[in-house]
C-alpha cells in the first residue's frame, strides 16, 4: 500500500530530477504529448525565462504556464515512466516478498547417492556428505538416490547411523531405483520416507550371508584352531548376531510400516517395489524427482536448488555380486577371487546366471534357504556344510 510518505518522496524526486526532454530541440525527439502543441505554442514554451519554469502554485497553477511536475504531468509519457518506476520501487518497499524468487533460492536439497556394493568407500562418501548436510546452512534435506543390493556389513551400520543422525536435525528422503536390499536398506531404514519405482527388482532382504573357500584341510595355514575364525559355530553365532542385530534396527525405524509379522521380516525376502509398498518396505511409489520435490515441501522450501554428490568412479576390486532368485548370494574379491574363512556380507539376492569359481562358496544366509539342494551350485551344499554351513 502506498502511503502519504511515498508519495511526497515520489514528488520530491520528480522536482529535484533534471529535465532532460526539454534540452532537446523539436527536430531531435518526437512530441512528449498525445496532441502536438501549435508553432506559437512550442515557440512560446522555448521563450519562457528560466525564472517562468517554476513548479505550479496556488498563485501560478498548470494551467496558467506554471511547469508540471512528478505526478501532475501524468499526460506525458516521460512522467508516466517515471511514475511507474517510483509505483514499483514503493511496492518493493512496501511488499518486497512478491519479488523474493530473484532474491535466490530459500535453501538447497541435497541429493546423496548409494550406488553398487557398499563397501568402505561408499560408507564414507555418504558420511562425508551427510555431515556436511549437517552443518551447511543452506542445505534443508537430504534424499538418498538408492541403486545397491547390499555390501559389507559394518559399512552398511556406519551409513544406518549417518542417515538415522541427519534425519534427527531434517526431512530425509530415499528413492529406490532398481536395488535397495539388504545393507542398502538397512542404511536407508531410518528416512522419514522410502519411495520406490513400481519395477524394482529388490527391496528389503533383511539377512547376512556367509561365505568360505573350498576345502583345504583343517586349520591350514593357521596357528591355531581358531586363527582365522574358522570354528562352525563361531562363524554361525557371528552371523546370527548380525542378522539379529539388522533385524532389529529395521523394526525399530520401519515397524510401525511394515505389515509382516518378525518371523516374515526374518526370512529376508526381497521384495518387487509393487509388493514393497504393498508390505509396508517402502512409502509409495516414486522416483528421485519426486522424493526431491516432496523433502523441499517438508523442509518449508518454496524455491531450492538440488546438490547433486555422485558416487566417485569405483576401483577395481570390489565385491562383485552374482545373485539368484530363490535367497541366496554368491559373492567373489575382484581382486583375486578369493575370500577368507567366515567373511560375512549384507547382500540381497536377485539372479545366478553365471559362475564366480570353484574356489567361492556359499556356507549360508540368515534368511530363508532354499529347500532343495539344487537351489545352489550342486557342488555347493556339501563343501558348504563340510566347512561349517548350513547348506542342504
């Protein structure tokens, strides 16, 4: 709303200003007004004294000769613009959120990728970039762009407290895109909100597995019976613990949601994201820019800006899966292809369409396992249980 201020700062700017028009001769500007004024008049106008300029007055008004100013000349299109510039500076004055999307953004979302095995690597870029999320002020949310079916498991609880600690101080939201099983979802069970695309392949998966090498003989290699942690029932006590302990972090942040029953939960299935949303593993269906749009709405931000942190490229030697569809998991070191005794992994399964090597076996998975030998590899289930397994 103008007030009687503005408007007596508008006249006074329009007095005080210099005329510049009235400089100029007839023959270098076209006319100022709707109706050309007559040679006597602009012949009378260019004789008047400096003196004769002078605003109007009650004594000497407009009509009398007296020099328009601010908004009396509003029938010149020079006063118009100038009283248009004056109308919009007193309504930034007045209502300076109507233009405050040139302002800038009101606040960032931070898009933090989980992508491939989880490893070291990819537990500490999503710390890093969590923590940062956390102490920049500009940043409002945090979405977690999901593509993993699972790694190791420490990593995978490192990522879990990350995510569990910036959802404490802002809205965090994750979108699954074909994987997010195993330590994948164990790291994204404490977001606000999980949302996955209709065709994914493997959601959920709440189990450990187990690997060891082909038989060798007893303690080979070793100084002692339990050097490498190679006693059975160690090894089986050591996986039940973390599955337990995956099993209850995922209740914890996700029970209230998730419709299946603990025993259900602990088969660790993976799930299509139709059945995830479905059972309660995942919110509803969506994709990266809608978890985008609805975390900047929960954070309050009418205008943002996206931070994208991508995954750096990956190093050779990872741990490549090869998974298959009735609960188990292979897995194989991309450096060497072997494994050590009793090296357990948060992975999901999904398809075993090719082999790893002879060397590589799987000795067991806190989920369900497959009830028929030919579930596995057929050498499989009895080296498996030859070294302590629980294959059958």
């Amino acid at each position: 709303m103008r007030t009687h201020d503005d408007d007596d700062t508008a006249h006074d700017a329009a007095t005080a200003a210099p005329n510049e028009d009235e400089s100029m001769s007839s023959d270098d500007s076209p006319s100022r007004t709707p109706n050309k004024p007559t040679d006597d008049a602009e012949a009378s106008t260019e004789n008047r004294s400096t003196a004769d300029r002078s605003p109007p007055t009650a004594e000497r008004p407009v009509s009398d000769g007296g020099r328009a100013t601010g908004f009396d000349r509003i029938e010149t299109r020079h006063a118009v613009g100038v009283a248009a510039i004056l109308a919009v500076a007193a309504g930034l004055l007045v209502a300076p959120g109507v233009y405050g999307a040139v302002t800038g953004p009101d606040g960032t979302v931070a898009v933090v990728e989980i992508d491939g095995t989880i490893d070291s690597a990819t537990a500490q870029h999503v710390e890093d970039n969590l923590r940062d999320a956390r102490t920049n002020d500009s940043i409002e949310a945090v979405v977690l762009e999901v593509d993993s079916g699972g790694g190791l498991p420490a990593q995978s609880e490192r990522m879990y407290a990350a995510v569990d600690r910036t959802a404490s101080v802002m809205p965090v939201y994750a979108a699954v895109d074909t994987l997010g099983a195993s330590g994948a979802y164990l790291a994204i069970a404490p977001a606000d909100r999980i949302y996955v695309a209709p065709s994914a392949q493997a959601v959920g998966s709440v189990g450990v597995a187990g690997t060891a090498p082909a038989p060798s003989g007893p303690n080979a290699g070793t100084t002692g019976p339990d050097k490498r942690g190679s006693d059975p029932d160690t090894q089986r006590e050591r996986r039940q613990t973390l599955a337990n302990l995956f099993l209850e972090n995922v209740i914890e942040q996700r029970g209230d949601e998730i419709e299946l029953d603990r025993e259900e939960i602990a088969h660790a299935d993976a799930y299509l994201g139709t059945e995830a949303v479905e059972n309660g593993f995942a919110d509803e269906f969506g994709f990266v820019d809608g978890a985008v749009a609805d975390a900047a709405s929960e954070a309050g931000l009418d205008d943002y800006r996206v931070d994208a942190r991508r995954t750096e490229s990956r190093i050779p030697g990872g741990i490549p899966l090869l998974e298959r569809d009735d609960g188990t998991v292979v897995v194989a070191d991309g450096a060497d292809g072997e494994l050590g005794d009793g090296l357990i992994l948060a992975v999901a399964p999904a398809a075993w369409d090719e082999t790893v090597g002879d060397d590589v076996i799987m000795t067991s998975y806190t989920g369900r396992l497959p009830a028929d030998g030919d579930a596995t590899d057929p050498t499989t289930d009895d080296a498996a249980a030859e070294n302590g397994g629980d294959g059958e």
